[in-house]
C-alpha cells in the first residue's frame, strides 16, 4: 500500500491534476464509496464519465454532493478546471479536455464510448501526471482509454472485481495487463492522500 501512495502521490504534485473516472452499470455505488473516502481539499480535480440514460435528467450531482463537501457540478463546454471539483458528464454529450479546459460535444449515435474518449483526451492533456480509475460497469468502454493514458506514462488503477458490483470493465482492463493497481474504491481514495 506504501508503494502505491508514493507512486500516485508522486503523480500529483504538479499543479491541477485531474483524475478521470470512468463507470457504467453497478458504478453509482462504487462512485460513492470513492467520495466518501476522498479528502475535500486534496487539490486534485476529478472527471467523471459514467453511462448515462439519454432520457432523463441526471440527478448524480445531488447524489454525489451528499458525499463528499467538494464542488460537485455537470460539465459545462469550455469549463475551467478547477482543484477541489468533480465534473460530470451531462447526457448525451462526450467530454474532452483540453488546455485546462472540457470540452462538450454531441455523442455519436451509434458506437458510445464516452470513457474511452475522456481517457485519451486526458492522456494527452496530462501524459505521465494522468491518471484513469476504472469502476464497476459492463462492456469494455475504457479499457483502450485505460491504454492511452498507459501509453503516455499515466496511471491506471481498476476497481477489484471482488467489489465491483459488475465487473466486465474493471476486469477487461485488468486483463489487458495495464491497470497498476487494482483495489476497492476506498483503497483507490486513500490512495490519493
């Protein structure tokens, strides 16, 4: 465990790091663990991507608010990334991030792989002070996000399977040999202080 807060901790001691979490099915309930765990005034920004139904006004802001006393709020386009804050994506929209800065655009109508998208945006926002966490969900959006941010010398970190109420993304990224850490979403908080 030593070893792993020195090397997340080693990661973030350059100015405004962002952490990019991704999450599908199951995932609402391991975001929460993560927040509850996760000092307020940690000075890291992080991006959430969850799966979200395009039909229905999200309420996760209001859900993850009551967990955690940092600003939680949906992305807004050309945003300023800010310490301290939890950025959600809003439906039907990909998030990017560029120049300190998210970018919001429409999502494409078939193949939806927001995760995916975040992660690379990130990698090469950040390069080897990015870091993507994995949290329970189905499918594979993410795993080759996870391999971007791997790819320019970030770091991956994936939900237990053990704890992930759905595992196939956390495990396909872990199957794939590029998750550096693999633990419970409070381990993964803790890890970070």
């Amino acid at each position: 465990m030593k070893e792993t807060e020195e090397k997340i901790t080693a990661g973030t001691q350059s100015s405004s790091i962002v952490i990019g979490i991704g999450a599908s099915a199951g995932g609402l309930e391991a975001l929460q663990q993560f927040f509850s765990y996760m000092p307020p005034n940690s000075g890291l920004s992080f991006g959430v991507v969850q799966h979200l139904s395009p039909d229905y006004k999200s309420l996760m802001a209001d859900i993850l608010g009551k967990h955690t006393e940092m600003s939680v709020c949906q992305a807004e386009n050309r945003m300023a990334v800010e310490p301290d804050t939890v950025y959600l994506i809003p439906p039907k929209k990909y998030m990017t991030i560029k120049d300190g800065r998210l970018i919001l655009s429409e999502a494409p109508g078939t193949l939806n792989h927001p995760i995916d998208a975040f992660f690379a945006s990130l990698a090469l926002e950040k390069r080897e002070h990015s870091i993507a966490v994995v949290l329970s969900g189905t499918g594979s959006d993410g795993t080759n996000g996870v391999k971007t941010v791997k790819e320019y010398g970030g770091l991956v970190i994936a939900e237990a399977p053990e704890s992930a109420k759905f595992d196939g993304v956390p495990r396909s990224g872990i199957k794939e040999g590029i998750a550096d850490f693999v633990m419970a979403p409070e381990g993964i908080a803790g890890a970070t202080r």
